[in-house]
C-alpha cells in the first residue's frame, strides 16, 4: 500500500542557535519574517513562532503576535509539530526534540554533516534542503538571453576561423544585460576573458589587433575618451549589444527561447547567490586593504573562478569598486595546464567555481602549491564554495569552511577565508527578508510545499534529502 502525507496545517518557525555550521550562534537570520507569517496565517496555516526568533535581524515578538503567529519558547516548539522550519542545520539537540515522520525545512548541508545526517534518518525525519530546491523548468530573463544570443553572435566568426582559443575578450563595464553575455563568453573558452572599466584610456589596454574583441553596451557607455575608433583603426574587433538589439535582438530571443527548451531544473528558488558573491568579495577587498594599505585599486590583480551566479555578484561588486582589470576564468583556464599563468602575482582571487561531487576532495583549482608558490605574500582568496573534510572545496586550503567566530587564516603568508553565510556580512537583515520571500513562495505560491510530501513538485522532490518515513 502505498505511503500518504497530508497537507501541513501547521508551521513551526524556529530561532537560530548554536549549531554545526553555527558556532557561536552568530547567524541570526530568521527563516520567515512577520508580514510573511501573516501570509500564510491568511492561507488557512496555524504558524506557531519560538520567542525571540526575528530579535536578531530586528522582528519582535509583538510583530509576530500583530500577524497572528502564536508564540511557543524553545521547550515548547518541537512538540508535535509536523514542519519544522528554520534557516540553518539544526543543533544535534534539537533533533532529539523532533517528532518522527515531521518534516524539518532548513539549509540542511547534508553531505557536509555526515554525523548529524546519519542521526536525522536513524530518527527518521524528512529533511528538506532549502539549498536543493530549483526552479522547475528553469526560467530565463530577455535580459539574459539577449546577452547570450548577443555575445554567440560576436565570437562566431572566431568559431568559424578556427581562432577562438587565441580571442582575447573584454567586456566594458557590468550589468545585468552585460551578465548573460559573460556568462555565454565564459563557457566559449576564449584565450582570456577580462572585465575593464568604462574610464580606462586607450593607453591603458592591453588588447588590440585581430585577435581582441571588445564588447560593450552603448546604452551605458558613451566613450568619453574616444577609444573605440582608437582600437578600430588598430583592426580590433568591436561590438555593442544595444546595436545588436535594435537590430536583431527580438527575432534572436524567439529564436533561441524556440530552440531551447527550458530545462527541467534551473536556479535555486531560495537563494541570495548574487549577494553571496557581493558580500564575500567585499570582505576580501577589506582585508587586502588591511594586508596591502599602500596598493592602489587601479594596480590590483584581481581573479576570479568561474561565471555564474556567485561569481558574477563577487564580479559586481568589485566592478563597483574601481578594480581596473577582473580576470574571468572559465574551463579552460582553470586547467592544470594553465591556472598558473592566472594565478601568479594576483592580489584578490575569487572561487566561484563549483566542481561536480566526485570531484571534491580529488582536484584542486587553487593547491596548497599555488599559495606557497605563486600567489605572493599578503594577497587573499575568498572561497565562494566552501567545503567540509568529507565534501572537500576546489581550494586545498580549505579543509572546512570558516565562520564568523574565525572567519580567516593565514597560509604561507596568504589570508584565505571560506564562509558559510556570506550575506551576513553587513547584510543580515535584506537577506533575511528575501529568503522569507522565497520560502513563502515555496510553501504556499508557486510550489506548493505545503500540500505534503507525496505532492512535491520535482524541484522540491530532488531536494528531499532525508526520507520520506
């Protein structure tokens, strides 16, 4: 006879504690802000909230209690509750609190928490991972699929001659629509990929002649100091996404939208990955201020790992701050065979590349070798991946992620920071209300979590990591 779940009726909103990825207790985030209880007080849902739980990102009690929340303390809010939610893993001592066949909710890191893992299926609680859930079928801005088809339609003639690996690309400032465009340049393998600065004079170049192209958007760049006409005089390839827009841009959206079916799963649907990466190269800029105090942002050699969602935020935010060059790497450059070139001599190195699981542990994009060897003294790595001893991330260095009560080390004279959490970093509050958005739109809106376990839609299905019991 088959098994059968009944819809949740009610909800138990817990507050952060100290936990295995929580030491200290220093993630104050709640998972659901007040206005987002009430929602689901409107939808027919009793949410019961521990006391304090919003005190930390600045919710009271009173403003859960003015939404109808029904207040618990902590001895209270396990009992028999069905769905549990909270941000971060629970403490080991929570889940001992846990009723068997509840659903636990939460960012569970399942495979780097073996223990606790183990412990979660032996009481036998559903887990599901906030971090798994994805859109289903993924969903594509215009924005992005017009900086894809824009930037297919740049390098084709580099494809077509066969010189796609001697192209040296440069993109001319960041934006959203310029963000697809990078992201479609990364994965074409060019020789090099390098995001400049909109004020860099001509002099400042390092790319001109057949083999660079240049790629920008006359929407937000107006060439003050002349330099397009300065590379087309040199024979240099040029190209403007808002031309090709004019142009084509409406037909190659239908196009591509009609030649590319939607995947079956897309971007995590609770997720700040942008603000990660925006948070973490912050904090990396702040310490290389701090380990290099007479470096002029303008002299910075800064890398970054990879072109998706968390790197593009790191690529943002230090596009924001005035760093000249930003060095993308994608497949190609992250090789064994030619990282080093890449590596040698930078000040501010970002990991957004994530490497498949059986990858972990086995092939490291920055070794131990690279910090004792090539990246010089006083220069930062920011881990945008992180990792656990069983669940390894592509920097040697970093056996476990680091957290907020020890949020760096030094190696071999370089500061490496891998951090759980990176939002938090001056960003507690805004997040907070965003993944309360999303998880409200998980329950009750779009995905309908609500409805129980043997209603998941398959984004939601692929992230039941523990069960169903």
């Amino acid at each position: 006879m088959p098994q059968t779940f009944s819809r949740y009726s009610s909800v138990a909103l817990v507050k952060e504690i100290e936990s295995p990825e929580n030491p200290g207790g220093l993630e104050k985030r709640v998972a659901l802000v007040p206005s987002d209880v009430g929602q689901l007080v409107a939808a027919g849902i009793k949410v019961y909230v521990e006391m304090g739980a919003g005190e930390g990102v600045g919710f009271s009690d009173e403003e859960y209690l003015k939404n109808n929340a029904i207040m618990q303390t902590a001895e209270q809010i396990y009992k028999d509750k069905a769905l549990i939610i909270k941000f971060k893993g629970p403490a080991l001592a929570s889940i001992e609190q846990m009723s068997e066949g509840c659903t636990l909710f939460c960012m569970a890191h399942f495979n780097s928490y073996p223990d606790r893992a183990k412990m979660l299926q032996d009481r036998r609680i559903n887990v599901i991972a906030m971090e798994e859930i994805c859109q289903t079928p993924k969903q594509d801005s215009n924005e992005r699929i017009l900086g894809r088809v824009a930037m297919n339609a740049a390098l084709m003639p580099f494809f077509k001659d066969n010189s796609i690996g001697g192209l040296r690309v440069r993109v001319i400032g960041w934006s959203e629509r310029l963000r697809g465009a990078i992201n479609r340049c990364g994965n074409r393998n060019p020789r090099s990929l390098q995001i400049i600065q909109p004020s860099l004079s001509f002099e400042q170049l390092d790319a001109t002649g057949a083999n660079a192209l240049y790629f920008y958007d006359s929407n937000s760049f107006n060439d003050p100091q002349g330099i397009l006409q300065k590379l087309r005089a040199l024979k240099t390839h040029i190209f403007d996404i808002n031309d090709f827009e004019i142009k084509y841009g409406q037909q190659a959206i239908a196009d591509y939208q009609e030649s590319h079916p939607p995947a079956e799963f897309g971007l995590r649907r609770i997720q700040c990955l942008h603000e990660t990466g925006q948070a973490g190269a912050r904090y990396g800029m702040g310490l290389l201020a701090d380990n290099k105090p007479s470096m002029n942002k303008a002299d910075i050699k800064a890398v970054i790992l990879g072109y998706g969602n968390v790197a593009q935020g790191a690529l943002d935010e230090l596009h924001q701050q005035g760093i000249k060059n930003i060095h993308v790497l994608g497949r190609s450059q992250t090789a064994k065979s030619r990282i080093d070139y890449w590596l040698k001599n930078a000040d501010i190195i970002v990991n957004g590349a994530e490497q498949s699981v059986e990858l972990r542990g086995k092939n490291f994009l920055i070794s131990n070798k690279h910090i004792k060897e090539l990246i010089p003294e006083n220069s930062v790595v920011i881990d945008l991946v992180g990792g656990s001893p069983t669940n390894r991330s592509p920097v040697e260095a970093v056996l476990s992620c680091s957290f907020l009560t020890n949020p760096y080390f030094v190696q071999d004279g370089v500061t490496v920071s891998s951090l759980w959490g990176w939002p938090m970093m001056g960003m507690m509050r805004e997040t907070a209300i965003r993944y309360s958005g999303q998880i409200v739109e998980v329950l009750i809106n779009n995905e309908k979590l609500i409805n129980g376990l043997d209603k998941l839609t398959p984004g939601v299905k692929r992230a039941l990591v523990c069960g169903p019991f």
